[in-house]
C-alpha cells in the first residue's frame, strides 16, 4: 500500500508516483507516440501506481489521458499532475493552455498542475503574474491544486510574499548526490512538500559503494535503496521505466526500513551544486544546452 502525504489544503497525494518523462524520448505527439505512451502508463496503472506526472512539454499528455481511460478506475482513484509549458508563461497562455491540457488528458479537472520552471531571465523577470494565473485556475474549479517546479527560496519567497498564496508542491531535483537543502528547507518551512524529479540521477547515484553495501544488507536493488531514503525523507518521488520489470521493482519499497545510521551514510554522500545533473533553475531560459532535454 502507498502511503499518501497531505498537501497544505488538505488533499492527499500518493507518495511513491510514476513519471512519464521521455516517454516517448523525442517527444513527438505523433499517433504512434501517443500509442506507446499509453502501453507504457497502462501498464504502470496495472503494477498499482496511481500518482501519474506529466508535462505540457513532455508532448505525452494525450497518451497519458487515453491510459487513464482505458484502465476503467475511478477518476478519484488517479492523481494525475501536469506542468505548464515555457511558452505559456502568459497569464492568457496559462489559460488557454490549460484548457489544452484538460482537454489532452480528457479531464474535467486537474488534481495538480504546476509552472514548470521560474525562468526568472525571461518575461521581464515576472513570474509572479504566472502564479496568480495558476491559482485563479483553482478558484474556479477547474484545478484542485496549485505548485512550482524548480523553483528555488527566493523564487518561494516572492511569489508567496506578493500573493499570499503558498504552492501545495515543489518539484525539484533532489537525490544523494544533490541534497538541494537550501530549496528543501525552503519549501519545508512554507509547508510545501517537496518532490524528487529524477530521484536515482538518471541511475548515476546506484554506481556508489554505501548504495551498494546498504542494498547488500536488505536483499533490495540500489535503486529500491534510494528510493526508500527519499521516502523516509517524506519526498514524493516520481520514478519512470519503460518496462514492468522495473515499474515492479520500483513499487517494492514498503516492506523494509532504513536505520538512522543508513539514512546518514547516504545524506553524507551529497556533493553540493557539483552533483546537480539538470540546469540550475536560475539561469535556465527553457532552452537544454544539449540535445538531451532538461526537466
């Protein structure tokens, strides 16, 4: 059973997720992809996820809505979270293509949508007006909960000081070798629960020998280690796969515990800003500086 973390207006969230991005990897809303997408989230629906994340820059929201769809669960019983794309920054883009969204996941209503990126070097710096934008989306209706993505303290601290309106969510990058304690504490102290995109570093973290030795003691997978530090952390985490195996593997994570030793040894192994493996989200205009895309 997956335990469920409360935001801060009262709705509960599953804390163990499955992330959809680069599913497909070229993001391409072709027929097929979204055919794909919707084989790959049918089946992380059928392992028992029911925390499904995706993005208006994923390109995958339509697949992602045909396998909700099709796996014939109650809408209560899936808690699907979409992001806004770094186009739509606009508070009439936030609108309009939110309506996108609902209409690309074939929804009435979003449990979670969030602003992608600050992108704070674009848009005169504003993205306060975004975030209004964000919240008026829940007062009428159409979204039950409103957050940020990548956002660091002083991004939480304008737009909570200039509209009083705190995020239920921050998604950022955070894994052994990359605490990001400032943005954790940060949102902590607001009463934001924080979620871990990419919370294995695209698998770099299972090559260390404390992983190693710890999984070795549990009979579990290094991976299966990670993700049970950033559940004792109280992070939500969003691992993806394109294969049940894995999807499996990765669900298994409530029948063992770490101890307070082992919880220390990985902490310790956090190298600062060196083991960020994405962008910094203060210098990041939306635009990968490499063909591998960003978050």
């Amino acid at each position: 059973m997956v335990p469920t973390l409360t935001l801060n207006n009262g709705i509960a969230i599953p804390q163990l997720g499955f992330g959809t991005l680069n599913v497909p990897p070229d993001r391409e809303p072709t027929r097929a992809n979204t055919q794909k997408t919707a084989e790959i989230v049918g089946l992380a629906l059928d392992v028992g996820y029911r925390l499904i994340d995706t993005a208006q820059g994923y390109g995958n929201e339509q697949g992602v809505g045909e396998a909700i769809a099709a796996a014939g669960l109650q809408r209560g019983e899936v808690f699907v979270t979409s992001k806004l794309g770094n186009a739509n920054h606009r508070p009439d883009e936030v609108r309009r293509s939110f309506d996108e969204t609902l209409q690309k996941l074939g929804l009435e209503q979003l449990d979670l949508f969030l602003i992608h990126w600050p992108l704070p070097t674009l848009y005169d710096g504003d993205y306060v007006s975004t975030w209004k934008a964000l919240a008026e989306l829940v007062t009428d209706g159409r979204l039950r909960s409103a957050g940020v993505s990548n956002f660091q303290p002083a991004h939480l601290e304008r737009i909570i000081g200039e509209t009083g309106v705190v995020p239920v969510v921050n998604q950022i990058e955070v894994h052994p070798d990359f605490a990001n304690a400032a943005a954790v504490q940060a949102s902590t102290r607001y009463g934001i629960v924080v979620e871990a995109w990419s919370p294995l570093a695209q698998g770099k973290v299972l090559d260390d020998d404390v992983i190693a030795r710890i999984a070795s003691t549990h009979g579990k997978s290094r991976a299966q280690v990670v993700l049970r530090w950033h559940i004792q952390h109280n992070y939500i985490i969003i691992p993806k796969s394109m294969h049940r195996e894995r999807m499996q593997e990765n669900f298994s994570l409530f029948d063992f515990q770490l101890s307070a030793d082992e919880l220390s040894a990985i902490d310790a192994l956090d190298t600062g800003d060196a083991g960020r493996i994405g962008p910094n989200p203060d210098t990041f205009t939306g635009v990968p500086p490499t063909r591998r895309s960003p978050r």
